[in-house]
C-alpha cells in the first residue's frame, strides 16, 4: 500500500489500517474472552456490495457497539461466519467502513479521537449539546459527508441517536436513506449495555452473553415510501417500535413515564 494514500476524508490509509489492527487486538477479548458475542446472521455480509450499504442499529455504549462491528464485519468477509475466532481477519481490514457519531463525543479524549480517525464520520448533533436538549439547524456539510462515506464504502448509524432504548427514531437518518438509496441492514445488538460503561471503554461485567443479529435488507420502496414509513420501518427493523414495550402491569407504576422506565429497564436485561 502506497504510504501516503487517503480516504475520502483525507485520513492516511495506512495510518488508519495500523490503528484498526491496534484497536481490534486490544478490544477483542472484550467479545471473545471476558465476555462472549453470539452473532447471528453474518453470512449477509458476505454478499453485499463494495460501496453504498447503510447499517442502522439500536444503541447501547458510545463506542463498544462499533467496535463489536468492526469485528463480526471483517470476520464474515475474511470466510468466517457467525463467529470472531482469531483476530488475524483484521490484518487486512475493509477501510471503508464508516461510522455516524456525534463531533462532541469523539472529540472527548485521546481515545475518541484516535476511533474517529479509524472510520467516523462526525456530525453535529442538532437535537442534543453538552447533555441539554437543543434545536440547531442541520448542518448540510454532515449530510453530505454521509453521502460521500456511502459512495466510498458502507455506513454504520445509530438512527435513535442515543443509548436510551426506544427513542424515537431520527429523521434525518429517513432522509438520508431516501436520498442516496442505499441498501439498508438492520443490526440489532443486546447485552453491551450490561457488559460496559455508557461509553463503552470500561467493562462493567464479565460472563456477559452478548448478541448481534444481522438481518436482511430492509424493503423500501425509494420511489414511493414516505418519510414516515421509513421512520416506522426502522423501528419495527431494530426492534425498538413501541410495541416491543410489553408484560408489565400498569398497576405497579406511579406514572406512564415510570411505567416507561420500568419496561426499558427490563428490556435491557435481554
């Protein structure tokens, strides 16, 4: 590999190859060691295009739900299915995959910084600033930096924009989908947040039985679907639609908001 090649974000490639081999070795145990990923599904990727593939996903850390990605992504493409044995398939990982977070959490440290340069495509957060709820403008520089990652490679977003489960679902990730008629996969992962801190740096427990599933591509019809039927696609996709809310008496809670809390306590749990 020429030394001085770049992605589309003018980030060295082979700068971004040596920390991806660096942040796959030290993490991997996380997945494979002090806690265990089942993975479901990952022969999908296998066959999927080069370039224009969006994953959207629930959310439960900052940066562990990636990571975890990263590693079931180019274990299926290096022949693997369904599993993460043998950390050698990051030796030549996929470079162009790109991954949606917020400007304000990957500039929060050495750590951060060093997985945005990996693969992030950081975007201002119009909804929420500094743990207070906002309403500023989109930035069409983010949506077009999608844009360009999706042309280049695939994408990872976390269309809730939050850890919290069952949030509404962004959006502009609809618009986005829309726009540049991406093939869409569904990810929905459990257990990350019982393993790890919020952030996903620190392991908060071990014996953990963490899971990935991977679906097949969502059916949308670009021409036709609105908006809003994206919006409630997705959600049914990564199953944090409503309905996913149930089994707890509305007796035992003070409030809807409690009862609320109470359910996404209880998912969490799976």
């Amino acid at each position: 590999m020429d030394l001085f090649k770049r992605d589309i974000f003018r980030n060295n490639l082979f700068l971004k190859k040596t920390l991806i081999r660096i942040i796959g070795a030290l993490s991997h145990r996380r997945y494979r060691g002090f806690n265990e990923l089942h993975i479901e599904g990952s022969e999908i990727i296998r066959d999927l295009p080069p370039t224009n593939v969006l994953f959207v996903s629930n959310h439960q850390t900052y940066f562990a739900d990636v990571a975890a990605m990263m590693h079931v992504f180019n274990a299926a493409l290096s022949g693997r299915v369904d599993n993460i044995k043998d950390v050698g398939y990051l030796w030549h990982p996929k470079l162009n995959i790109y991954f949606v977070a917020a400007k304000e959490t990957m500039r929060s440290g050495l750590l951060p910084k060093i997985m945005a340069y990996a693969g992030s495509v950081s975007i201002e957060r119009t909804w929420r600033e500094k743990g207070k709820d906002v309403q500023k403008q989109v930035k069409m520089s983010d949506v077009s930096n999608i844009t360009k990652a999706l042309d280049d490679g695939w994408v990872i977003t976390f269309p809730q924009g939050t850890t919290t489960p069952f949030k509404p679902i962004r959006r502009g990730t609809a618009h986005i989908i829309l726009k540049n008629k991406p093939i869409v996969i569904p990810i929905v992962i459990d257990g990350f947040r019982r393993s790890f801190d919020k952030k996903g740096l620190m392991i908060k427990k071990t014996g953990i039985l963490q899971s990935m599933v991977i679906k097949e591509p969502l059916d949308i019809d670009y021409e036709n679907d609105t908006v809003k039927d994206v919006v409630e696609k997705l959600e049914y996709a990564i199953e944090q639609h409503s309905s996913f809310l149930k089994v707890t008496p509305v007796d035992d809670y003070h409030s809807q908001e409690d009862e609320l809390n109470k359910k996404r306590e209880f998912w969490s749990q799976y």
